[in-house]
C-alpha cells in the first residue's frame, strides 16, 4: 500500500525540523539557483563540503532533491519569498545572477 500525504498535512508543519545556520545559508542559494560550484565559491568551501551540507539538508527535510529541499523550506519557514528576493539582490553580482523581484 502506497501512502501519499497531503500538501495541506498539518504533520508535515509540525516535524521538527533543525537546520543549522549553514544548511540555511545553503538552502537560500540554492533556491536563488546557486550550482554545487558557486555555493561553494561563494561560501570559501569545497565542493564536496556543499554536496555534504545538500544530503544532511535532503535528509532532515525528508526530500529526494533540491526542489523538494525549496519547497520544504518554504513550508517550514527557512524560506521566504521577500527574503530571498533581498537574499538575491545581495549575491546576485558576483555570478551574474538577476533578482527575481515580482
């Protein structure tokens, strides 16, 4: 039997879920569309230190990859739209990047 759960599952809401400060940090790039590279550019760490911090993240928000990873944060309130638009508009030089705004 396949269970599915609910988008609107108030389960979900309420599992503890701790990231810590750098798992967050890497959270909001990657949900401004930061690659593996640039994060760990960007931070001054290796790149198998970002795909480490990436797994624990998929691991503590019980997802299978990074759009679940965005959507999770958004639902646990890691993520914000007017923080990661703010979050963008900030690291968005280095790589080019374009904030969203809407």
């Amino acid at each position: 039997m396949i269970l599915q759960r609910s988008p609107h599952s108030t389960a979900l809401k309420s599992m503890p879920t701790t990231l810590t400060n750098r798992e967050c940090e890497i959270l909001r790039l990657v949900a401004n569309e930061y690659n593996t590279l640039q994060v760990a550019d960007l931070l001054c760490i290796s790149e198998y230190t970002v795909v480490s911090h990436r797994q624990n993240i998929m691991i503590k928000l019980n997802v299978k990859n990074a759009a679940g990873m965005v959507r999770r944060g958004f639902e646990i309130g890691v993520l914000s739209l007017s923080n990661e638009i703010k979050e963008a508009d900030r690291s968005a030089n280095k790589y080019n990047h374009q904030a969203v705004t809407i």
